[in-house]
C-alpha cells in the first residue's frame, strides 16, 4: 500500500513499550508487532462493544516480521487492571506469505489496551473508540452500494485489476449491482500489484479460489484502489471512498439481505476468507 503519494497507510511494527518481559519466550529474539491500525501509529479502526480483529506478527531480532515462528501463540488483553482476553491465538497466513495472529477480542468500552504475549518482552498499545466515530462499515451494517469497475464499464478506473496476468474474473458486476441480486455478496477491495505492505498476501488469489466452490446465486466482487496508478495517478476510486478506507485489502461479506456478517481488514488467508463467506449463508 503506498503512503503518502495515495494517501493511504503503510503499516510498521505497531506502538511498543519496555514493561518487565514474561518468562519463557516461544522462540529467541521475537516481539509483537502489529499489522493493523491501532490508533497509534494511524488512526485505530478498532471499536467497543463487537467483536474486533487485529492482526499481529512476530519481529525478529533484525527488526523484520519472522517466518519461524510457533503454530499459536498465548496473549493477553487488558483495560487498567481488567483482563478482556486471555488465550491462544492460531498462526494464519498463505504459503510463502508472512505468517500472521488474528487476536479476535471484544472490548468492552473506548480507551487504551495493552496487548502482551507469553514469553514476548513489552506490550502492544491499541486505542478503542466508538463505532460512530468512524466511517468504516461494521458488521451488522447495511452493505454500501457504488459503481465499480467493472469490464463492461470502467467508470474511469484504468487498470480495473492490477493482477499480474489481466483482469481478475470478479469484475462482472457492480457493487451496486451485486447488492440488488437475491443471493450473498463478497466484496474485495485491493491492488495487487500496488500493495506495499509486508503481510498483505495474496487476497485476491484466496478470494478467486474460494469464490470457485460458491452456489452461483453468490455475487463476489473486486474492487481496485487507485484510479490510474499506471500514469501515476494515485487518486483513490469512488469504492474506496464509499467504504471510508485508508488501508487495503478489505473483505466485506454481506448476506441476501445485503447486511454485513464478516469483514476481513488488513490480511486474510484461505481458512479466514471460507469463514468470512460461510457467515453469510
């Protein structure tokens, strides 16, 4: 994801404090690091009261995300002196990708939490707010309809799709359209060749794998970021407007009723995107 230039954000290792370290690390040299936006290092996508998804990774002693890590690790969520979360969280992440912890939490109320992993030194800060202080749609939302791209059409998006051998096949329909159909909706909104962070992955390949085994009453749609980044115009497309993103990729899945059941911010692999898709049906 390009920074500056698009206006949309390039994620580092998260917020990070010295405390007193947690006895018997999982593997020598590995910290926290977070892949999503905290409120710290940009502006936190994590609200109170529903169950919310950050992404971490393991840094390595050379300060880049590790590859060699352990199949789950153990963390803890707290707010002051009150524990939110407490437990095993599952390695995720695509072949060849880096390999990423989705913590799912619900906190209870805005403010700050400290994240801290078993046997990880210091702790992670995250900054909660509330749902309607944010543009980002939430579960339980009505999906957002616009025109996107599509073949027929382009509505002024040049490429439509940056996948590296042409126009992915998600591109027959709107989002608008989608919508108005009578089965779920499956929506990707992501540049794959454009993409810059370090845990991005193939979203789009996972999304394309999956959409192939859906009943056909599904509509799934890929949505592109920038308007002609090819001619080096880094303007942001009318779907990346309407879902109030400054981050890609994003999975939004809605069910026949056109209301939100999963979304997928930041990363996703194959095990994370079937059970985005199994929740609308």
């Amino acid at each position: 994801m390009i920074g500056a230039s698009g206006g949309l954000v390039l994620f580092a290792c998260g917020s990070e404090e010295s405390v007193v370290p947690a006895p018997a690390a999982p593997t020598g040299g590995l910290s926290l690091g977070a892949r999503f936006a905290d409120g710290f290092q940009a502006p936190t996508v994590i609200t109170a009261g529903t169950p919310q998804r950050a992404p971490y990774v393991l840094i390595g002693a050379d300060g880049w995300p590790a590859t060699e890590v352990p199949d789950q690790i153990e963390l803890t969520v707290t707010s002051g002196d009150q524990v939110v979360f407490a437990g095993t969280v599952g390695r995720h992440g695509e072949p060849n990708a880096i390999p990423y912890y989705p913590l799912v939490f619900t906190p209870p109320a805005t403010g700050d939490y400290s994240v801290r992993g078993t046997g990880l030194p210091g702790r992670h800060r995250l900054r909660v707010t509330d749902a309607d202080r944010l543009g980002l749609i939430q579960v339980g939302d009505p999906m957002r309809p616009v025109e996107s791209p599509t073949l027929a059409d382009p509505h002024g998006v040049n490429p439509i799709c940056t996948r590296s051998d042409g126009p992915c096949p998600l591109h027959q329909v709107t989002v608008a359209e989608a919508i108005d159909r009578p089965g779920p909706t499956a929506m990707l909104i992501s540049t794959p060749r454009f993409c810059q962070t370090d845990v991005c992955g193939p979203a789009l390949e996972v999304l394309i794998a999956a959409a192939g085994s859906l009943d056909p009453s599904w509509s799934v749609v890929h949505a592109e970021v920038y308007v002609a980044p090819e001619d080096n115009d880094f303007g942001l497309t009318p779907t990346v407007a309407a879902y109030d993103l400054s981050f890609e990729p994003s999975l939004v899945v809605a069910d026949t009723d056109g209301i939100v059941t999963a979304i997928l911010h930041f990363t996703m692999d194959t095990p994370e995107v079937s059970a985005a898709l199994e929740s609308a049906t």
